[in-house]
C-alpha cells in the first residue's frame, strides 16, 4: 500500500513523464523487494486531472513486487545488485 501511494505522488510531481514503467526498490527487515509499478496514459491523465474525467475499465494502475532477496545471502545481493544495476541502465 505504501508503495502504491509513493508511485502516485511521484507520478503527480514528475511533469515529463516518458515511459510507463516505475520501479522501487524497498527493505523490510533483511527482505529486499523489487515493485514494478506500471499504468497507460488514460491513468495518467485521469490522475493528473483531479479525477475530473471518467477512468475507463482496464485502465488503472498495476503494481508487481519481486523478492525477497535476503541481505545475508551474498548470492541473494549480487543477483539483486544485478537487477538494480539493469534496472539503471535501461532508464538511461
């Protein structure tokens, strides 16, 4: 939930918007998480407008967590900085 609050105030805030996709990387404990939060324009517009226009079935904001990866796995924080790492460099 808190995830899913974090995205919609950073999609709010964030004036150009270039792809669909966000991702957060989150701990809990020694659990590491990866979300991919993803949403289509018709979302972005219904949520940038005050919720003024009708959201249209099917358009809504999806949210997909991955992990855990444990943080006293060294195999677990390696694959995970390799997410990470692929992560950055396909937002380039």
């Amino acid at each position: 939930m808190q995830e899913a609050a974090e995205v919609v105030a950073w999609l709010k805030c964030d004036a150009a918007v270039h792809n669909r996709v966000r991702y957060i990387i989150s701990q809990d404990g020694p659990e590491m998480y990866i979300t991919v939060a993803s949403f289509d324009n018709t979302y972005l517009q219904w949520l940038r407008s005050k919720r003024a226009i009708s959201l249209p079935n099917g358009s809504f904001l999806t949210m997909t967590r991955y992990g855990p990866w444990l943080i006293q796995h060294a195999r677990d924080v390696a694959e995970f900085a390799g997410i990470v790492l692929a992560i950055m460099a396909s937002e380039k």
